[in-house]
C-alpha cells in the first residue's frame, strides 16, 4: 500500500474545504513577532480576525489539575524501535498487521469529546454537527483513553469548515514551545484506525486503503533525527486537507503518541502574519469546551482556556 506521508519538503496547495474535515487540530513557531493580519484570499469576517489590541483573559494555571506532561525529549532508548506488536509481526516474516500495531491518537480539538471522536470510529454524528461521519473499517472503541499536557501552542486558523460552519479551526504547532502548553486526550487506537481517521480529516480523494503512517515511519518518528525530520513530523503529500502533517509527540506506555497539524509552511505562514488566526464558531468552541470538562476541567477554566488561545497571537505565550 502506498504511503500519502513523506520526509521530503512537499508543494503546498492553498487551503481547501474538505467533507469531514475538523478537527482540529496542532502548530508553529512562536519566535515572529510580526502583526497577525489577513490577506485578500482568505474572505473572514473582520471580528473573527485574532488582533494583538484585543482584550483576552487572564492565562490559566493548567497545574492545578495535575494532568500527566507528555514530552518528546524525555524518550528512551526503546522509542528508537518498533512496538512489540510490530516486531512479533516482523519476526515472522510476514507483512506488518496495522490492526496489530497499537499508537495513541492524541486530540486537542473537537476530538476531545469522546462522543465527536466515536464518531470516526463507529460513524455518524453529534447533534452539533452538520454532517454524518462513516464508520472504520474496525469500528471497536479506543482500548484506553488518558489525558496530558503537551508543551506545544494550540491555535485557532481557517475561515470555515464542512462540520462546523464560519470560523477557525484548531491546530498545534509541531515546535515545542514550553511556555504555551496544550491539553490532549489520546485514544489508544490501531494503527489502521488512526489511518482512517488521518484520511478523515484531509480528504476524500486519498486512495481507500493508503497508509498515512506505516510501521516504519513510526521509527523514523521515534528515532528523533531533526536532520530528516523537521520537529519529528511527516508532511502528508496529498494536495487537500487541512491536517496534512502528523506529530510524533512522544511515547506513552512504551507505544506512541501521534497527532496530526497543519503543514510547516502554513505553520510558518500564521506566524509570520501572513495567514490569519481566525477564531472558532460558537458550535466548535462548544465542544471544545464540554471535552476539556470531561478531561476534568470546571467549565469557567475550559471556556477560559479556550478563550486565551483563540485570542492571542502566536508571538505571544498562553502559559
């Protein structure tokens, strides 16, 4: 099966909508202090545009919940090998099972609502959402959730989505930026599951059945080379999609821990202030929200922690 997923710099196509994308998803370097400003290609409403003048609120303390930090130099040396379901697989000479190869898919977005996410597993929809999603091909329930803090910045971009209507949706940048922490749920799911979704989330014209993280990317990904990777991440090659890069976060219970982002380059594009942030619709935000309670969050910290990311420019932290 052929991989939509390289190492190699790839052409970037301008944003498009795609059926089922979200998700949120993400995110890029925080070193720019440029002024985050629109072009004419990207029709927002004005008072959806993230400006530095804007009044935010105060940063949150996320250490009062004492959610478990999740970094990706912290790996030891088994992070450089297969996962023992691959290797049990490799051994016997027969071709790498993606049922067999368990990752965690960690969400940062609408995802983290276990009801949205089923969604993507079993199919069909939440009452907030605009259209129904098809099943997996393996519709079985995630085999263990948990919750982390990873040191990336969440942010919000794009002026729409197909699920979620007028505003931005979320990414994290690939960068770690210890000063502006992101809240995940991770999903203990197949490594053909986390394809499918990966697919969801782009687009509808990858081939049924491509693989967008095989066994030995994760490898590659876990070998920590910046050389071949630029900060531990794939660039999808596929021309649509929204979440065309996956990251490696780190390893969790010796498997690890993926997500998927925008692009390096729109990345770069959103910090340097050529790409606006755009701030999420009341419906995406909802959701957003009623995960992070479910994470464990009183729901005036979740509206605040929401609120501070979608509100600040990706110069400036957001603890």
């Amino acid at each position: 099966m052929g991989s939509f997923f390289s190492s190699n710099a790839h052409t970037e196509a301008p944003p498009e909508e795609t059926p089922g994308a979200e998700s949120g998803q993400p995110l890029p370097s925080t070193a720019t202090g440029a002024e985050v400003r629109p072009q004419k290609r990207y029709r927002v409403e004005e008072d959806t545009i993230i400006s530095p003048k804007k009044v935010k609120p105060s940063h949150l303390d996320l250490s009062k919940y004492k959610l478990k930090e999740l970094a990706f130099g912290s790996q030891g040396e088994e992070a450089t090998k297969l996962p023992k379901q691959v290797e049990d697989v490799s051994q016997e000479g027969a071709p790498v099972d993606l049922a067999r190869t368990y990752v965690w898919y960690a969400s940062y977005g609408s995802n983290l609502l276990e009801e949205r996410f089923m969604c993507y597993v079993k199919g069909g929809k939440t009452e907030s959402m605009a259209m129904s999603l098809a099943p997996c091909s393996d519709p079985t329930p995630p085999t263990a959730i948990d919750a982390f803090v990873v040191p990336h910045r969440l942010f919000f971009a794009h002026e729409k989505s197909v699920t979620w209507g007028a505003g931005g949706v979320s990414f994290i940048t690939s960068k770690e930026t210890p000063d502006s922490k992101t809240i995940i749920r991770a999903y203990r799911v197949t490594l053909q599951q986390f394809n499918e979704v990966a697919r969801k989330e782009n687009s509808a014209s990858a081939p049924v059945g491509s693989v967008c993280v095989s066994p030995e990317n994760l490898v590659q990904l876990r070998a920590r080379d910046e050389k071949s990777l630029k900060h531990n991440a794939l660039d999808c090659v596929i021309q649509k999609g929204k979440y065309r890069t996956v990251k490696y976060l780190g390893d969790y219970q010796g498997e690890p821990v993926l997500t998927f982002t925008a692009s390096h380059q729109e990345q770069e594009e959103i910090a340097s202030g050529h790409v606006p942030l755009v701030s999420p619709s009341d419906k995406y935000r909802a959701c957003i929200v009623q995960g992070l309670v479910e994470v464990g969050l009183s729901r005036e910290d979740a509206e605040t922690y929401v609120e501070v990311r979608a509100s600040t420019p990706l110069s400036e932290t957001t603890g």
